[in-house]
C-alpha cells in the first residue's frame, strides 16, 4: 500500500470508527485535525493563548454506544474554567465531527511538576518524541511526570523558529504582501531593520488581529539575524514575559530577568494590551525598557489599539510607547488581498486564477488570516475534488462563509434595530442630543457596532453624527463594563444580538 493510499484509509477508519487503526494514532490524527481547525476558526493571540499551551490529552473510546471521551490537563482553575465556558462546546463539536461519533470534553487539573522539570515543558510530554515544548500560562505548572497513556494525543508543532531568539524564519519582508493597508508599518520596519537603535525607537505598531503585525516585527528580527547573526535578538507574546516575571518574583531571582532582558539588542513583544492590571510585570517591563533604551538597544510591539487607548496601563509606560513612532495596519484592500490570494497559491504549488483571487478577495474582507483560510477551503476542494480551480469551484467551497457574509450586520441596521427597540427616532442616533433617554441607546448601537461588525472607531464615530473616536470608546467600555453587573442589560444586549444575528 502506497503512503497516500495509507494516509487516506486512515482518516477513512478514523470517522468510521475502525478498530484496526491503534487508538494513539487514531487520537493524536484526530487532535491534530481539530486543532488545525481550531486555529482557523479563532483569533492566532487566542489560540496561542488558551489551545497551543495545553499538554498532551488522552481519549478513551468507552463504550460503543456512547461518546467518544477527551481528557485534557490544564494547569489551574482560572485555566479550566475559561476553557469550559469560551471554546468547549466547539471542541466538542469539532471533535465529534471529525470522528463521526460523539465526542465529550472533560477538563482536569494538572498537579504541580517536580523540581528540576525544565519551564515550559510539561513532564507527562517529556518521554514523547519529537513533541513541541510548549509555553504555559503565567505562573502555571504541567502535570506529574508517567508513562503516557496508550492513546496520547499531542499538539501539532509550532511554525518552525530558532529555540534561542524565536524568530519564525518564514516571515520575511520578502514572504509579506505589500500594500497601503501596511505600507507605513512596513516602510517604518524596513527603517528599524536597516539602522537598529537609531530612528523610530520604540517602534508601535497596533491593528486588528490577523492583519499581519506578527510577520512585521518577525520579518525585522529575520533582517537583523541576516546581518548580524550574533546580534542578541528576542520575540514573545506578552503572556510569556508576565510568566517570565511570575516565575523570577517566586525564586527571588530578579537578576536572572534583568540579565535575560536588558541585555538584547532588539526586543519583539506581541500584544502588550496583556500587561493591563499587572502591576509587577509594568514595572519590570519599564525598568527593561529604559535599560534597553539607554544602551540604544531597539524595541517594536505591537497591541490591538493605540497606546492611549490600552486600558489599566501606567501612564508612565503608555507615554513611552508613544514616544517613538505609532503607526496602524488596517484591514487589506481589494486589491492587496488578490495579492495575498495569488502570492499564498503560488507558494502551496496551486495557482490561482485572477479571476478567481477576485471573487475570493470580494467576499472576504476581514483580515489576512480568514483570507488564508478560505483560501485553503479553495485549495484542498480542488483537490480532493480533481477539479481545475474556478468561479464555480471557489462558490460551492465558501458556500457556508458565503452565505454568513449575505448576512452580514450593518451598523445602519443596528441603528435602526436598536431605535425600534428603545423608542427612539433613528435621528436620534447621529443627533448631538444628551438625554439619558437617547445618549444611553446611542451608547448601546456604539458598543453594538464595535462587537459585530469590523468596522474601526473612527469609522463608527463617523456612522454616528461624525463624532471621535473616544467618543466611541467610551461607550464602548462603558456599556461592556455594565454588562458584566447589569443583568437587566445584558438581557436587553442578548435580545438584540440576536435579533440583529437572527
């Protein structure tokens, strides 16, 4: 039997529940395949938060009759609850797709690791072969070192990236598609990887997710490993740092931080909106940030929102992000996401046709990331079709995504849906009228607005009279922020969700 042929009587039996495949590599295909589609489905900053992290599982087939049982370890209460209530319905669902049974989730908690286990790497997963070690959440431990069970499911590897510096070699500028939604980002990393320490330090760059600002800061640790290959270089999400300062504050070993941090040549921290309410960690990242700026060492972040924008940060820290250069990557254009389209079909070996690229770009407008993905749909349908690639083809391979964006919600309609809701005027919604009775609706559209559409402040603030951003802003924390207490609100806000969803 050829290894195609294997490959394909593999996935066959996986969904068909064969007994002749052994139960490990029936459990770590399925967790594979559900993973990958998990990091489809969310955000790459949730994914790698809450999924990638997890040690390895196990699966018990149980009874025939009934479900298919998934145990997963996490490493604390925190862990296993946000998991439970945010992504364990759709694990399950995913699951139980895939495996052409039902499938149940369980969630358990993983006992402290023993001294001397190496951070990061959990002892269960130690005796695998050729496993990813993997970062765990701040301050959280990995399960007890044991033989691992006979259906061991492990996480598929990360993107391939050196274990010094965390550089990810594949995102090059080469490998990034230009175009005016990135061009100032871009133009300002190109600045940084040609004269490091001298101009745009620190370097700010902020956006929505999949938008590519992760291949940025990785494509100027890339330009300066080419030039300078023993330039001390580093990239981590800022949930690795906060675990870093958890772990030192425990040992007292405040030195070892400082030695790690203050002595980099360049520093590429994603997402620094995690910092907020950590007062320990904003204070040793300040103190590495000064020291770093002081031997003119380079800095580049990136975050979901400006720097004034970050919520619970010291305003000492805030000041100096702004003080360099804060630039924004905006969601593609039409055109920019044809080029995406092409370039990313021609580097799987398929090309696309323009025409085609056109249709899929058209209707896939969010980010980067859901582009690649409807992409892959495009890709693996004409494969496993035999089909040639074309209109037709890329129609009935987004047929489901396709129908969401016919349903897509408007922020028009979210004015009026909630005017009708409160008795109000649908004026009333870009008036500069004040009363509790209008400013409180006009809020609830704001925070609408924000939550189901891609549309950014300035562009909302516009939709509503042409008022600021801030404006929006404020609504938008304010009207979350009562959710979380305001049962009564969060009735009315679960209405029109669905109402508008519906």
């Amino acid at each position: 039997m050829s290894e195609e042929e294997y490959g394909v009587g593999r996935v066959q039996a996986l969904k068909a529940g064969a007994e002749t495949i052994d139960s490990a590599d029936r459990a770590a295909e399925l967790w594979r395949r559900g993973c990958e589609r998990l990091a489809t489905e969310l955000p790459e900053q949730q994914f790698n938060t809450w999924i990638r992290p997890l040690p390895p599982a196990t699966m018990a087939d149980g009874d025939a009759a009934g479900p298919l049982v998934v145990t997963l370890k996490v490493p604390n209460h925190f862990k296993r609850d946000w998991i439970r209530r945010q992504y364990a319905a759709r694990i399950e669902a995913i699951l139980s797709e895939l495996a052409g049974r039902p499938a149940r989730l369980e969630l358990t908690l993983a006992q402290r690791e023993p001294a001397g286990m190496p951070a990061g790497q959990s002892a269960a997963a130690a005796p695998v072969p050729q496993q990813a070690v993997l970062p765990m959440e701040p301050g959280a431990t990995s399960g007890p070192a044991a033989a691992p069970a006979a259906s061991t499911i492990v996480l598929p590897s990360q993107a391939p990236a050196s274990a010094k510096h965390r550089i990810n070699p594949q995102l090059t500028f080469d490998t990034l598609v230009p175009g005016r939604a990135n061009q100032m980002a871009r133009t300002a990393a190109l600045h940084v990887a040609g004269a490091p320490g001298i101009t745009y330090n620190p370097l700010f760059i902020y956006g929505g997710v999949g938008l590519g600002k992760t291949h940025l800061i990785h494509a100027v640790g890339n330009a300066l490993l080419k030039d300078r290959p023993d330039a001390r270089v580093l990239y981590l999400h800022a949930e690795q740092f906060i675990s870093d300062v958890v772990k030192n504050y425990q040992r007292k070993t405040f030195d070892e931080l400082k030695a790690k941090y203050h002595s980099l040549d360049l520093l590429l921290i994603d997402d620094v909106q995690f910092f907020a309410g950590k007062d320990r960690t904003q204070e040793e990242f300040f103190n590495a940030f000064e020291a770093l700026l002081a031997k003119k060492a380079h800095i580049i972040m990136t975050s979901d929102t400006y720097p004034k924008g970050l919520v619970d940060i010291d305003e000492r820290l805030t000041s100096r992000f702004d003080a360099g250069l804060t630039v924004a990557i905006e969601p593609p254009e039409l055109e920019m996401r044809v080029a995406i389209l092409i370039k990313k079909a021609e580097a799987e070996g398929q090309p696309m046709p323009e025409d085609v690229a056109f249709f899929v770009a058209k209707n896939v407008r969010a980010n980067v990331r859901e582009l690649e993905g409807a992409l892959r749909k495009v890709l693996a349908y004409a494969k496993f079709s035999h089909k040639e690639i074309s209109i037709a083809l890329a129609r009935e391979a987004l047929k489901d995504l396709l129908s969401i964006q016919n349903r897509q919600i408007g922020v028009e309609n979210i004015q009026k849906t909630v005017a009708d809701f409160y008795k109000i005027k649908v004026a009333d919604m870009y008036s500069k009228k004040r009363p509790a009775s209008i400013a409180r609706p006009r809020q609830i559209a704001m925070y609408l607005a924000k939550e189901l559409t891609q549309k950014s402040l300035p562009e909302i603030g516009e939709l509503f009279g042409g008022r600021d951003h801030t404006t929006v802003l404020h609504a938008v924390r304010k009207i979350g922020g009562e959710r979380q207490k305001n049962t009564e609100l969060n009735q009315q806000l679960h209405v029109l969700e669905q109402t508008l969803k519906g």
